[in-house]
C-alpha cells in the first residue's frame, strides 16, 4: 500500500511529493500522464517566482523541478487516474486507466484546472501570441500600450483593474449591461478612467499577423463593428475544474465541492473527507499562481504526513 498517492504533476503535486518524501515517507507515487509541469508550461515568460530573478519560459522554469522533487525518493507514474474511491478500512482506492488499481493511505489531489476558451474566431490560432487567460503573467508585456479585456465577473474586473496600472488603457467588453462581478468591483472599475467599458457587445473575431494579435472586432448591439487595434486581448470566461477523479461511478462527488466544482478545504489543504486533500487550482479560493499551488502541495503533504502518524498509531 503506499503512503501517499499525489494524483497532478504541477507545482502543487510536485512540491507535496517533495514534501511528503523529503519528510520521510518511502512509499509515495505521483500520477501524472504527461510531462510533469502544469499549466505554467505553457507561459511565454515566468518572472514573478520569488527568488527566481531569472525570466525564462515556463518550461524551462518547471525542468529543475521534477528531478529536485525526485531526489528524496517520489516515484512518478505515467497513468491516468480515472477515480479514486474511500474505502470501508479508511484507505483509498486509486482506480487508474487500464484497470490497475493502487491502494493509499492517503490521497492529494493536484488536478488543476484550465481557462475556459470563449469560442472566438482567432482565439485558439492566437492564444499565447496575445490572447491570454493571466494578465498577472502576461500584462507587462503590455506596458504602456492598449489592450482589450473580455468577460463580466469579478476576475474580468480585478484583471482589467490590475492592468489598467500597467497598460495605456483598457477596453472591457462585456455581451450584457450588468455584471455579474461583485457592485464594489464594478464601482471601483467604473471609476477608473483608464478602463472603457463597451457593454452588450460581443467579439467578433480575433485578427493580427506572424507577430500575433495585432486587433480585435467587436459586434455591437446596433450592429455595427467595432474595430479595437490591439496587440493583446484578456479572455476571463471562468475556469474549468479538473476534478472528475473525485467523482464516484455514479457522478457524484465524493467530497464537498462548490458549486462551480472546486473543492471545499480548510487552511491544512484537508477536504471532509478524512485523509483525502486538495491542493492549487483545483481547491476553492485558489489564486492561481506558481507559488501558491507550491505553498498548497507543501501544506498538503505535512497535513498528509500528520494524518498517516495518527493512523499509525491506531
């Protein structure tokens, strides 16, 4: 039986096999089908790693990662975890592809998650050559110049409002007159003169060249199109939550999730489930940086270690 079964390899599932491992755990196994790494791997440039004063691309930034967070004995699995099931003696059932099944003492689940698309023309041909889903990692490269900013919640406001500080100015386009963001949020951005709201209107289509995006058509609500010359548009249309490992045959989950999908865990990364913990993206209130999914899987993994000596004891 192992120890620990950490089920995602980006920063959160890696830094709690470190964790868990480096703590003196032997027997821990990270599932992870692809390239461990996470969804920064996809980022042109990473410069807001603390002590990493370095700007390099995410792939390079992940590389020393895996072998660091190997060096103390994890073992990475190359499967895919279709579900993992509490079992009647208190351990879990790790149910991977193929049929194989693993049995854990404990489980951390470090699935992540991934920014919905908005379904735009050019967005996917464009996406990381100025179309983003992360203005705290892409909007310096933005500085002093317009940008576009698309969605109506709360992450669509902050985000225009933190680029607003970096860029020239700000278009907000919304396809409805009211948001959906908390009333102080619209307020505040309201007052920004740097952000302009274009409301009940719709992207069109994302366009640019070689170089990337170079602008962005907007439909309006008389009908007519709105041609925004941009080299950047922010696409905030909410998340989705990795968690189909934490739903049973039935569908249902079998931990306490919000309604959106994240999962429900106090400040120890544990869910209501004994035993079982979330960790980065995939856990309710997530920031969704580098290092709080690192910060995440450590605290993950010491609650982990903490549970496996009390039951231990038993």
């Amino acid at each position: 039986m192992l120890d620990v079964a950490i089920i995602g390899g980006g920063p959160a599932g890696l830094s709690a096999g470190l964790y868990t491992t480096r703590g003196g755990l032997k027997n821990v196994v990270m599932f992870e089908k692809g390239m461990p790494g996470g969804q920064i791997t996809s980022s042109s440039e990473m410069e807001n790693y603390p002590g990493v004063a370095t700007v390099m691309d995410g792939m390079s930034f992940m590389a020393p990662w895996l072998e660091q967070c190997t060096r103390f004995g994890l073992k990475h699995e190359m499967s895919n975890v279709d579900r993992v099931a509490k079992n009647s003696d208190g351990s879990f059932s790790i149910y991977l592809e193929g049929g194989k099944v693993e049995t854990a003492k404990a489980v951390i689940v470090a699935t992540g998650s991934t920014p919905k698309r908005a379904g735009v023309k050019g967005e996917d041909e464009f996406f990381g050559k100025g179309v983003s889903t992360c203005a705290t990692c892409d909007g310096f490269f933005y500085k002093n110049k317009e940008v576009a900013v698309l969605g109506g919640g709360d992450t669509a406001l902050e985000e225009a409002e933190y680029l607003a500080n970096i860029c020239s100015k700000v278009y907000l386009i919304h396809r409805r007159d009211e948001f959906r963001a908390a009333p102080v949020t619209v307020e505040k951005a309201k007052k920004n003169p740097k952000i302009e709201f274009i409301t009940n209107a719709k992207v069109d289509e994302i366009y640019g060249d070689a170089t990337g995006v170079t602008g962005v058509k907007v439909a309006l609500k008389d009908g007519s199109i709105r041609d925004l010359k941009v080299p950047g548009i922010f696409t905030f249309v909410g998340l989705n939550v990795r968690n189909e490992v934490l739903k049973d045959e039935n569908g249902n989950f079998i931990c306490d999730t919000l309604p959106a999908g994240q999962v429900r865990v106090n400040l120890k990364m544990q869910t209501n489930v004994p035993g079982l913990f979330a960790a980065g993206d995939l856990r309710e209130d997530a920031p969704k940086q580098v290092v709080c999914a690192a910060a995440d899987g450590a605290v993950s993994a010491l609650s982990a270690m903490s549970y496996i000596e009390s039951i231990n004891k038993h």
